[in-house]
C-alpha cells in the first residue's frame, strides 16, 4: 500500500487547516450557507436528518492498520461508536458535529486520513478491485495507477467546479470486480497485441435517475498518456457538461447527448494538444510513486498446510463451521501458501456495511498479525484481509467469529448491498435497513442461503441509487406512493465485464410486503433453474423476467 | 466589490463599456464580445488598451485571433460554482500563450481564489471586500500542489524529482515532536 | 418522504417549522418567541400557509443558528400532545428506526 511522503502530508495538513478557517467563517457567519455548502462538501461533509455526516476516503480501498485504529478512536471520540463502509470504499460516520470537525479532522490527518473531494462537484474517490495486488487473475496492481490519479485530481484547480460529481474506477483483472462500466471513467487495463499493458477507457457510465453503461472512447491508452488522457476528457466535460439542471448535468448525459463518437473526437482533439506535455508520465514518475508502495514480504508457503488440511478433515462441529466459512470467505491468493480472507460486514438482523470501534480494533490487530497490517474496503461493504497465510487460516477465523465478522454468507443472498436509506438520509424515499435486515433474519438457515448461490442484492432508498440497485442480481429500490413507503424490484442486473441493468420486475409493493417478494423470487429460483450450479442471474438470462413476474404477482 | 491585482486592492483602470456608445478617447476599455467581435478591424488600430468580457460558454479558440493585442480578457462565474471559466483561464495561458491581464469576475469568493490563481487568473474582482483583503492569505495556504498548471509553482513530481536523495516514506523518518 | 424542501408550500394540516442546528446538525423546531428548541412540543403550531410563511421567513433568516428550514407536518393528539406528522419526521425526531451498532461501547 502507499505510504505518504511529506509532500503528501502537508498537503492534507494544509486542507485541515484551511477547512478549520472556513468552518471558523461559516460559524461567526462571515460565511452564508449557500457559500459554505460546496465548501463542506468538498471536504465530505453532509446534513443529513438528524447530524452532520462525514465520510472519510479511503483512496482505492486499501487501509493500514494503524489507520482503522484511528478510525476507531474517531468513532469513540466524535461520533457513536461505529462506522458504515460505503458502496465506493469509503466510510462514513452518521453524528458528526460541525464544531468538531476540524478536530476530528486533525485527528485523521495525523494517520494519512482525509475527507477531501469525497462529496462535491469534484472527482470523488478512485475505486478499485478489493483484490487489487493480490488476486491471481490480475495482470497487475492497478493502485499504483489510482495512486497517479489520485494525486493528480486532488485539488486540481481546473476541475474543483464541475457540473457535477465525478466517479473513476479502475480494474485489472479478468473478471471485473470494481463496476468499470457503470462510473463515469471507467479503466479497464489489459494488454494488447503487442504485449503491452494500457487501459481500455470507458466514459459515461452511471446508475441513478438515468442509468447508463459507459462507451469505450479509446480501446488501449498506453500508461504514459493516463494523466493526460484523463485530463482532456474532464476538460471537455468542465466545458460542455450541462449545467442547467442537476439531473441532467453528469458525464452519461454529454456522452449520449453528443454521441459517443463525437465525445471521443472531442476529447482526441483536446488530447493532441497535450499528450506531449508534463502530464505525459515517463518511467521516472511512475517509480517515484511505486517507489513508496510497500508490499508484503511473503514468506515461501506451501498450499494446503498441514494446519488447514487436519481441520478439513476433522468431525467436530466446530470443524465444520469453520470449513463453511473457509469454503465462502476464503479464496485464492497469487502468492503460494497464503489466501485472501474476507469478512462479512452482514451480520443476519444487523445494518449492512457497519463496523463498531471495538470491532474496528480488533480487525486491525488482526491485520497487524496476520495480514501485513494491511486492510482492504469492498464496494459490497465487506472488509478483507488480503494476505493471510493459509496456515493461520484456523486461528484468524477464531478470532473473526469472536468479534461478528465471520458470518460465511459472503456474495450469498444476505450479503445485502444497501445505502443508508430514509433513517438517515435526506434525500430518501424510503427506509433500506429495516428491510435489509428482515431479508437476511428470512434468509439466515445457512443451508438455505448456500443453496440459492451467489445472489447480489442490493438496496436503495431513492433513485439515487447509492445502493446501486440497476446492477444487482435483485434490485429493490424505495419509492414513495402516497406518503407510504413502497419498493420496485428489479432482477437481472450485473456489475461485472458484461454489464447491464436490472429489469423491473412488476408493480412497487408496500414495506410489509417487500420481504414477502424476496422470498417468492428465490423460491421461483428453486424451481426454475436448471441445476443446482446455475445461479440465479443465469437462470434469469435463461428463463427471463416474465416466470418470475408470474410467482411474485400471482397473489398480489 | 475590489479589484485584487498583484496582491493588493487597486483602481481598475478600465472602463467598462456595455453598449453602443462611442469608446471614451485614450483610456483602457473593457468591451461586451460581441462589440469585440463586430468592431474588431477598428479597436486593433485603437492605441488605448482593450479588454474583453469572455462569456463561459464560448470557446476561447474564437478569441485566439484578438489576444496579440487583447490587454485584458475578463472571464465570467456566473455563480462560484459555475466553474468553466478556469478551463478556459488555462487554455488561454497555456495553449494561446496569452500575456495580457486575466481578470476573474462574477462571484469571486475568496475560498475560491488559489485556484483562479494557479488556473492563470492574475486580477480579480472580489465580491466581499473581506475577501479582498485577505488575499495573500488566501493564496498561501498551501505549499504543496500535485498538478503542473501555467502558474510557475513547482508541483509535487518535479519538487521531488529535485531531490537528491528519493523521498522517503514519512514512517522511515524519526519522530518528528509535535 | 421527498424533501419538503423542494416542495411548493401547501399547508392542510398542523404544522411546525424545523431546521437542522448550525453547529451540531441536531433537529430543532421554532419556538414561537423566535427561538430554536429541540423539544417538539415547545414548537409553535400553526394551521395555515400565511401563519406558516411568517415563522419561516423568520427561521430562514435566522441562519446563524440553524439551516435549511422548512415546514413539517405534526399530528395532535390528546394523549401524546403534538407528534412528528409523517415517517421522515418521525425519524427525525426520534433518531433511526433501526438499533445503532455499537450502542453500548463493549
């Protein structure tokens, strides 16, 4: 992971202390309101119903152990003693005051930590793969590249104004686990005939009120002309995007205003410009950058050590709870001998994506002992530890299971995506928590859930989409009919290479009854599919959305 | 509202000129496009100075033919928020070389002046007169900038590549007492 | 549960102003005397557009002390007093419907 040189913090530093002044100005009320709101969010700072909300980037998902810690101690200090993990690998705390901020900002700061650019016109956090480095089908770590990005984009005084937000992501691998096609860059790297690795650049992907899948505009961008590439479009949109109407206003809608093609000429245009400038990143630059990444010195493990193999074949029952926990949290690591472990944030009954302080704690001793004190936040609100060595695996997972992380329903279906919703948020319709957590109490026979296979869904409480309902397996989104809360479910939806968005499945049903269709799809899953390996989007894509439609509506 | 030039609160030696009126004899002007555009061929031979109000949404390659002798381009946010105007502040410094003056005017707030700053902006007409007055201030809260723009000030990779020795990670260095 | 802050003023019922307080985003309710309470029922309640107007012109104004004012339905009840009229002011006042993590520190 990167580790901040001094460059890197005193410019973190600096924003502390500006954002103190400007708070200071907001509070004696030399500044107004409305010149104070894009100040704050800037700096990632909502009013939602009932506090103030911060949310903290944590730059591509990866996160240090001394850096959770600090998270707990802010949680402690500042807010209620938890923290919710976010659908773009950032964390957010919910009670918040205004006048603490800058101390609790302070706080961050010392550990690396910011809430810069995570709300606002603004380029917001740079997402990637939470396997990135250490998945065997990567052809290689796409941070370093998000690290470039990053520091590039912050506080980038051309783009601090955009007409509206902006989201980047990145992934490496075969299979993409980072939702490329569905941001408003997307950077797909991969090699091409040569053998050389770039980025296939995809624009104008989004969900929220008008769903889009991002167009490729340049199938392979060498590394040197990323900054550059990536500067020429975010000019083209600081000029042309619309800024008229909000809804209107994200990349997705220039793109398919102008068209695909006459966007990418655009953007060539601009480019040709300054594809040869200082934006243009030689071999220099890039190993500055790479040169304070550190990585884990792996011992030289075997697979399948003898400590993992003994608990494979053991009877107890302890045995075999933990052999359905290695089964789903566990997967392969490119290193031999080591895996990488992921805990469930999805507790049956609980909040989805919530992590206590004490839970946080403990997670990063954890991460010190076992995983190189590194950490890794998923877009599914999962945590990761991404180095374990498979011979520690037992003992992890003792410890795991100790403090609630070890749930084994990780991609099953009550490993629920879902945003905060209506009881905390401004701008929902609807509450996703409650209904959430009935959905996993009603999924929570482990048996049952294992059967239904991997099954995404996700929730949101308003068309924002924060939950990222269009490209869950079930997406259920919060509508509002006649001051009662009612939900629209969607199936189908994918967020992966093949991208696509959800189908609506029938008419929105009221709160008491969203759990109820839940129930009738997965049971209507049961019957249709093929065999017991086809899981439910396949069965879906097979059968398509009317025999579902059928079950779930026969009675309503 | 003050005009922030240099650093300090200054006259503005411009006269502002909307609509179709003769231009005032030997003194600096500031013009509409429009005018700029339909009289051109006569204000390039005027020996005062000129100066142009540049919409945001026009392109600044339509202005690239007046800027030899263009003394000052005034750029527009409509609202602070609006923020075309500092693509099109570093287009006219970086791609068109431009050397005359280049003024913010609009909403100009002082949390917003850094940025105007290293976007190529060297004049501005600051809303509060608060704002105005803080203007160093402004501008010297940071020290550190990751991106080159036409500014001048050294980014971060070239302050970097300046150093003898690699820049270390600030875990390998002792503890700095605070 | 759309923002009442988009919406066109339509008073049918009772109702109340309320905000969010400046320093530490706490929901509160205008008092009648031009102050902030957190204290729902020490709100002043009204039941028509232009009474309703006035404390909001009032609270807007006040922006020192809390923003994005806006007026919330309430419910009276005999028993209870005034109530939070719909779910988002429920939630509102009386927090997420949901139990915290992490309530009592380990």
């Amino acid at each position: 992971m990167y580790v901040y040189d001094d460059f890197d913090r005193t410019l973190v530093d600096e924003r502390v202390r500006e954002f103190r002044n400007q708070v200071g100005r907001r509070l004696s009320g030399e500044l107004t309101e409305e010149e104070f709101k894009p100040l704050r969010l800037m700096n990632g700072v909502y009013l939602q119903l009932h506090a103030y909300m911060l949310r903290i980037a944590i730059p591509y998902g990866t996160l240090s152990a001394e850096q959770m810690r600090t998270l707990a101690r802010v949680a402690r200090r500042y807010d209620r003693n938890y923290g919710h993990f976010t659908t773009r690998q950032n964390i957010q705390f919910n009670w918040i005051k205004l006048e603490e901020l800058p101390d609790a900002l302070a706080e961050l700061a010392r550990s690396g930590l910011h809430a810069m650019q995570t709300s606002g016109n603004c380029v917001r956090n740079i997402t990637t793969d939470q396997w990135a480095g250490v998945a065997p089908d990567e052809i290689e770590d796409p941070r370093l590249w998000a690290e470039l990005l990053r520091q590039h984009l912050t506080l980038h005084p051309e783009f601090t104004f955009l007409p509206r937000k902006f989201k980047i992501a990145l992934s490496a691998a075969a299979h993409d686990r980072a939702a490329v096609k569905v941001h408003d860059i997307g950077l797909r790297m991969h090699k091409n005939g040569a053998g050389e690795t770039g980025f296939e650049v995809i624009v104008g992907g989004g969900l929220g009120r008008t769903p889009f899948i991002g167009k490729t505009i340049k199938p392979f961008l060498p590394k040197r002309d990323l900054l550059s590439y990536v500067e020429a479009i975010l000019r083209t949109y600081n000029q042309w995007g619309r800024r008229d109407n909000i809804y209107k206003a994200r990349i997705k809608i220039l793109v398919h205003e102008l068209g695909a093609e006459k966007f990418a000429r655009e953007v060539e245009e601009e480019w040709q410009a300054i594809k040869d400038g200082a934006l243009a990143l030689d071999a220099a630059a890039v190993d500055d950058i790479a040169s304070r990444f550190r990585h884990p010195d792996y011992e030289v493990l075997a697979d399948n050590p003898p400590e993992l193999a003994k608990i494979r074949n053991g009877a107890r029952e302890e045995d075999k709870r933990f052999r359905r926990w290695l089964d789903n949290s566990v997967t392969n690591h490119k290193v031999a001998g080591y895996s990488i472990v992921t805990l469930s944030l999805k507790p049956v009954g609980e909040p989805p994506g919530d992590a206590t302080a004490p839970q946080m704690d403990a997670i990063a001793d954890l991460a010190d002992r076992y995983s190189f004190g590194e950490i890794r936040v998923g877009h599914e609100q999962n945590l990761v530890l991404p180095h374990v060595a498979q011979r520690d695996l037992p003992v992890v997972w003792r410890a795991l299971d100790a403090i609630g992380v070890a749930t084994p329903n990780v991609s099953l279906i009550s490993d629920i995506i879902a945003c905060p919703g209506l009881d905390y948020c401004s701008l929902a319709n609807a509450r996703s928590i409650p209904v959430a957590e009935e959905i996993t109490r009603r999924f929570k026979d482990l048996d049952l859930a294992h059967n239904l296979g991997r099954l995404h869904i996700n929730i949101s409480g308003c068309i924002n989409a924060c939950g990222h309902h269009h490209i869950g397996h079930i997406g259920i989104l919060g509508v509002e009919k006649n001051g009662e809360e009612y939900y629209q479910v969607t199936i189908g939806g994918r967020a992966d290479e093949a991208a696509e968005l959800g189908t609506i499945l029938g008419p929105a049903v009221p709160y008491g009854e969203i759990a109820d269709v839940v129930e009738d799809i997965a049971a209507a899953y049961l019957e249709l599919r093929e065999r017991p390996d086809e899981i439910f989007l396949h069965t879906v894509q097979r059968v398509g959305v009317e025999p579902f439609k059928e079950r779930v509506y026969a009675a309503r | 509202m003050q005009l922030v030039k240099a650093g300090r609160i200054v006259e503005d030696r411009f006269v502002r000129v909307l609509d179709d009126a003769p231009l005032p004899e030997g003194v600096p002007v500031l013009l509409p496009a429009a005018r700029l555009l339909a009289d051109a061929r006569d204000l390039v031979l005027r020996q005062a100075p000129i100066g142009v109000i540049w919409p945001n949404d026009r392109k600044i390659a339509e202005l690239a033919p007046y800027l030899d002798w263009l003394a000052l381009v005034a750029l527009v946010f409509p609202t602070f928020k609006d923020g075309r105007a500092y693509s099109q502040a570093r287009l006219l410094r970086e791609r068109h070389q431009f050397r005359g003056e280049l003024r913010a005017t609009g909403q100009v707030l002082r949390d917003q002046l850094l940025f105007l700053q290293r976007a190529g902006f060297d004049s501005f007409e600051v809303k509060k007169d608060n704002d105005a007055a803080a203007f160093a201030e402004a501008v010297h809260r940071y020290s550190v900038f990751y991106q080159p723009t036409g500014d001048g000030r050294l980014s971060a990779r070239n302050a970097r590549a300046s150093r003898l020795v690699p820049t270390a990670a600030f875990q390998d260095r002792p503890e700095v007492v605070r | 549960m759309t923002s009442p802050l988009q919406q066109k003023l339509k008073v049918t019922g009772p109702v109340v102003v309320t905000a969010n307080r400046l320093g530490d985003g706490a929901v509160v309710y205008r008092t009648a005397d031009g102050h902030w309470t957190n204290d729902l029922a020490a709100a002043a309640v009204v039941t028509t557009a232009p009474a309703a107007t006035e404390i909001l012109t009032a609270a807007v104004a006040d922006r020192l002390k809390a923003v994005d004012a806006y007026v919330a339905p309430v419910r009276l009840t005999p028993e209870h007093g005034v109530l939070p009229g719909n779910l988002r002011e429920q939630i509102r006042f009386n927090g997420p419907t949901v139990a915290l993590p992490g309530a009592s520190p380990a």
